[in-house]
C-alpha cells in the first residue's frame, strides 16, 4: 500500500515537475513568426517581397498557398501518420532504434513533421541522441500549443531550400518562377526532396544531385500512390531548374512607399494591377535603352473612373544607378510643356469665347511684353480652334488663355486639388500655359482623368493606402467642354510607327528640351508618360511627339486593358461648320481693350439674371412642361446668341430678354453673345 502511494506521488509530481519545465522552457514558436513582408497587388498576387532581418527570403506559406498534391506528396514521404501522432511517431521510433543498435550509428532520424518544425525553429548544431531527445521534447511542446494545420504551415514557410531561401513559396518562385498554387508532379517532388540537404542538392547549382533526390521520392511507394501510376516515370524524365530566379522587385518605388508608411506590417496592399505593372516596367526600360544614356521613363495608369492607380513606374530601371533609377519622377515636379493647352482650350469652350471651327490668328504677337513662339518657330496664320489644339500651336493657347485669364485656370485645376509651381514670387501669367510651371506627372494624369469623366474630377489615390475619391461638386469642366476638347484630342494622328487605338492624347515639350510628356486616355483609363534626366540636364532632341508619345501607344497596347469608346456627346454637344457659327463664333481675335471683331462703342454684354452662383427652382409644372426661367442682360451689340452648357437656345435675337427650359437639376452654364463676339457667363445651380 505504502509502495502504490508513493509510486503515485512520484507521479504526480513528475506530471508536474513536468508541466512546469514545459511552461517554464517553452518553445520559441513567436520568435518563428518573423516572415518576409510583401507588396501585393489589387488581386493578392506579389509585386515584391523584403528579406528578413537575417537576409532569408521566408515569404509565409499556408496550406492554401500550395498546390493540394504536393502537401499528400509531403506527408507521404516525410510523415505518413502525421494526422494521428501526437507530435512523435512511435513507430518510426523504434525503427529508428532497430536501426542505431544494429548499425551502430543514426540511419534514419524518424522525424515526424512537427520534430522537423522543432528543429527549423530552434536549430541544432550537431545531430547526436541527445539532440533527437530535445527535438522530440520540443515537438511534443509544439503539438500541445498548435493545431495540425498550423504545424504544417510552420513547416511550409520555414523549410530550407538552399542559400537564403526558406519556405515553399520563396523556392517556387526562386525555381520555377511561379507560386506553388500549381505546380506538377516533378516540381513537387523536387520540393519535397530538398529540405533534407537543402545545400548539397540545390537544383542551380547540384543538379544530379537534386535530380536523384527527386527520384527517390517518386519512388517511394506512398508518394507513387497519390500521384498515379506512370506519372513517376513521367515526371523522372523532366529537367530540373539550372538556375536560381530573382524573386518579384515590382512596382519598387511604390513597394517602398507602402514600407515607409507602415514599417511595421507584414502584408502590403495596393491598387496595381501586376499583369499592367510588368508591362509597363518593360516598355519603360526598353524604351530606355533605346532613347539613350542616362536618360529615365516614368509612367502612371490609372482607371479614370474610380482613381485607382493600376500601373506606376517611377523611373526606366530602379536598380540602375546612371539613370538614378531609385527617384521616383511620378513625384517630381517638373515642367509641363504643352500638356496643360487642353485645359486652356476647355475653359473657352465653356466660356462660349470659341467653337472647334473659330478661326484664330497664329501670327507673332505680343502680350505686354510677353512674345510667344510656336515650337518650329513658324507660324501657321488663319487656323481653326481645333486644328490649333491637335498642333498644339502656342500663339492661339497664348490668346485663349489671355482671354480666360491665368489665374482663373490656375483656381479651376485646384477644383482638382492640382496646384501648380510656380517661380519663388510670381504671379500666375500667361507663360504658365507653355509650361511655366511646374506639375507632378500623377497630377497631371489627375487632370486628364476628369477629361476622360466628362469633366467630372476623380482624386487619385496614391496605390497604397490614401484611398481615391469621386469629388461631387463642381467639374472641372463642364462636359460639353470636355467633350470638345477630348473630340479634338481623339483625332491627332498617332506617332510615326504607332497605330490607331482610339485614344485621345497630347504631348508637351518643356523649354530646352528638358521633359518631354504624353498623356492620352480612353472611356476608362488614362495613362501618363514622362520621359527626361533625373538632374534636369537638357537632351537635344527630346520631345513630346517623338520620344514620349511612342511610349504612350506602346505601353497602351501592351497594358491588356482594353480599349473603352470615349463618352458619347452630352446633351448639347455638336461639331458646327465654321459657316454655320454665329457671327460672332466665326472668328476670335482680342485687342487691348477686350474681345472684339468690329469697333464696338457699346459695353460688353452681362448677365442680369439669373446672377452667378443663383440657385433657381425648376419651377413650376403646367401639366407635363417645365415652366421656362426668363433670362436678361444689359449691354452688348444685337443681336445676340444664347447657349446653355454649351447648347444654343434658340435664333439669335435683338431682344435683350430670352427664356430657358432646363433640362434637369445640377450645374448649367448660360452664355449670351453679343454680334461682335464678346461673351457672357455665369453658372447656376437647377433644383
């Protein structure tokens, strides 16, 4: 009796002794949690992965991450009773011992899975009995702490597969330049055989070794089980890899953005589309290459309807240093050129100062001293507003924006949150419409995305976490004018060697051939090119047309993204012959005093009413029809031409007095011009 009480103490205090070493020496399963952080795309996939702070690429790697048959192949050839031990297989154990006492040394280890993650976790230095003691001790610690499938991920993200690689998606990537969700049966096996010697059997650098390690697996008979009968044979005759693969570095300037932002998170996401991300990294840097020395491409895609940005190349080559390839240019503020012409010629359109058939002078100049040229230093004379546009002429830009007035289009691009850089001091003047001042090319594709809206503005969002924004307000434009100018944009002629692809584009040049830009958009996505020196040094030759519109057309077509059919014309919205224009939209010209075609001793037309910025009832229903809003104006010569949003209202009339039927709620602009061109506006509000 004495004896069983005794022996039952002992018992319990062991049982004890033994929970205690187990709370007090547990095993270091947290200090195993540090994994590679990752950049992702809008759909998971990687864009780029950071080594670790012992410079192993250990990406975490779930069950679900992994090809189903290569974890059955696993647990066949490592740990067939992996699902019913409680950490140490008995069994392989006293197989194990068989075979030390006969041999005299240690044959086969008798690792279970959960004993092999001990041993990734808490490495050993030498392989002795006394260490296959701890390992099992350890594994029993993990199966008491962690479920089956978290033990298996453990191992599937900490294996070694050679060099600096651990984990089952880092060695697919490195081998086979793909994640495991697929792999085949040789690939599988290939993964399976080399945690064992991961160093000794390195495909890229043993492969007769890795090829028998291999085959060993597939002939083990449970693994040939899973796999099917002569699919070992078939898979045995496959090649392995010869060579180690770098891992994704895509997107890099972003991927580091969304690090500075977050040192401290393990997986992040982003906006970019991968599939339009590689493409446009390759087109940058093979364009590159082409331009010449030194010289770097950046690019921003964005989808026009919700401000994602699904594509962004902060410079040709991120890696290579003569191109200063680590500044991101998508950033930088740098001259426009001619690219902020569109928004000039906008702004007249909604004004009602021009139509695209209004003949403008292109003739030299002089603006208070300010004396544009046009690019080839030549001058065209007569040209239509839209002929104008599409050659990007500067001496009608100069004359439409001395008309609307700098400042008004610097307040109508912050509507868009776009401020542009100007010279320490200045005021905005008309040099700012041929790029005197300075952008960022994402804001620039911010701009030309409410183009490709109709006017209605989309804040980008910056791919990582400032997440984009619908603006509900005012428009940039309103859509009549943007449908003139993207009606205008759509039919310049693609660069030399590019084909048609139903996109509206322009380019610009900055002054000594500094930046050369491209920016085109479809119904749905508009993409931005820069092409320049990362130290604003000048490159001869350098233009918008001929060095970064080609690159515009290429990246668009390699993107994937299909084309979308420009937005349709708004209500209002028509192509007019220049013989059919109002007198006073036939021709445009400005003096000193004002906008005139004839002498004029009359003041110029105004608004009476409705004033600007009124907001007017729709009024009230006599029947089915709307009751129509009175208009009145003072001033001007008869007789005179009303529009709304751009939409002539009726005959033009000597009567200073007219009537407007509203064709819904929401912003509408009214103007009224006078037989001598000069034009009136203002901007109500329709409830």
């Amino acid at each position: 009796m004495f004896a069983l009480v005794g022996g039952a103490v002992l018992c319990t205090v062991l049982l004890h002794g033994l929970d205690w070493a187990d709370r007090a020496y547990p095993p270091p399963i947290e200090k195993a949690k540090e994994v590679s952080r990752e950049v992702v795309d809008a759909d998971g996939r990687l864009l780029r992965a950071f080594a670790t702070s012992e410079g192993l690429w250990r990406l975490q790697t779930t069950a679900g991450d992994v090809d189903p048959q290569f974890v059955r192949m696993l647990i066949a050839y490592e740990d067939q009773r992996f699902y019913e031990h409680k950490g140490v297989d008995p069994l392989a154990l006293l197989r194990a011992a068989g075979q030390f006492v006969g041999n005299g040394r240690i044959v086969s280890g008798a690792s279970t899975l959960s004993m092999q993650v001990a041993r990734l976790i808490e490495p050993r230095e030498n392989r002795s009995v006394l260490a296959k003691i701890r390992q099992i001790a350890r594994a029993v610690q993990i199966e008491r702490r962690l479920t089956k499938a978290e033990i298996l991920d453990l191992y599937l993200t900490h294996a070694p597969y050679g060099g600096n690689l651990e984990g089952v998606r880092a060695a697919s990537l490195a081998y086979f330049g793909k994640e495991p969700r697929r792999l085949s049966v040789a690939e599988s096996a290939l993964l399976v055989a080399l945690p064992q010697l991961p160093e000794r059997r390195r495909p890229d650098r043993f492969p007769k070794e890795a090829e028998a390690a291999r085959s060993r697996v597939l002939a083990r008979l449970a693994v040939s089980t899973i796999i099917g009968e002569g699919e070992a044979e078939r898979a045995s005759a496959e090649g392995v890899p010869g060579r180690r693969l770098q891992l994704p570095t895509l997107a890099p300037h972003l991927s580091e953005l969304a690090m500075r932002k977050d040192p401290g998170r393990q997986r992040h996401e982003t906006t970019i589309k991968r599939d339009i991300q590689q493409a446009l990294e390759t087109v940058a840097r093979e364009a590159a290459a082409r331009l010449g020395e030194k010289l770097s491409v950046a690019m921003v895609m964005a989808d026009a309807r919700t401000g994602a940005i699904v594509g962004e190349v902060g410079s040709a080559d991120y890696f290579d240093a003569s191109r200063s390839g680590w500044i991101d240019m998508t950033r930088q503020v740098r001259s426009p050129g001619s690219a902020l012409k569109p928004f000039i010629y906008g702004l007249a359109f909604e004004e009602g100062l021009v139509a695209q058939e209004t003949i403008v002078e292109d003739r030299p100049a002089d603006f208070f001293g300010y004396r544009p040229r046009n690019f080839d230093m030549s001058y065209q004379g007569d040209v239509s507003v839209r002929e104008a546009l599409q050659l990007s002429l500067n001496v009608p830009a100069v004359r439409l924006l001395d008309a609307v007035g700098p400042t008004r289009l610097m307040v109508r691009l912050r509507r868009a949150d776009v401020r542009l850089a100007l010279p320490a001091g200045e005021a905005p003047g008309l040099a700012i419409g041929l790029g005197g001042a300075g952008i960022k090319l994402r804001d620039l594709v911010q701009l030309y995305a409410a183009l490709a809206n109709q006017g209605s503005i989309v804040r980008l969002g910056d791919g990582v976490e400032a997440a984009p924004q619908i603006v509900v307000g005012d428009p940039l434009l309103d859509p009549v004018a943007a449908w003139n100018v993207s009606d205008v944009l759509s039919a310049v002629l693609p660069p030399r060697g590019s084909r048609r692809l139903g996109i509206a584009y322009k380019t610009g040049t900055s002054y000594g051939y500094r930046d050369a830009w491209s920016v085109g958009y479809d119904g749905r996505h508009v993409l931005g090119v820069w092409v320049g020196r990362a130290d604003n040094a000048a490159v001869p030759g350098l233009t918008g047309y001929g060095s970064a519109a080609p690159i515009l057309f290429e990246a668009f077509s390699k993107s994937g993204v299909a084309i979308t059919p420009l937005p349709k014309a708004p209500p209002g919205a028509v192509r007019i012959a220049q013989s059919e224009l109002p007198v006073g939209l036939r021709r445009f010209s400005r003096t000193d005093s004002g906008l005139v075609s004839a002498s004029a001793r009359e003041p110029a037309p105004q608004i009476v009413y409705p004033p600007e910025g009124a907001h007017v009832e729709l009024g009230a229903r006599s029947g089915s029809a709307i009751t129509p809003l009175a208009l009145k104006l003072q001033g001007g010569r008869a007789p005179f031409r009303w529009l709304a949003n751009g939409r002539m209202l009726a005959e033009s009339s000597r009567r200073r007095t007219a009537e407007w039927v509203p064709d819904g709620a929401g912003y509408s602009t009214l103007t009224v011009i006078d037989a001598v061109g000069r034009a009136a506006s203002v901007r109500v509000f329709v409830e």
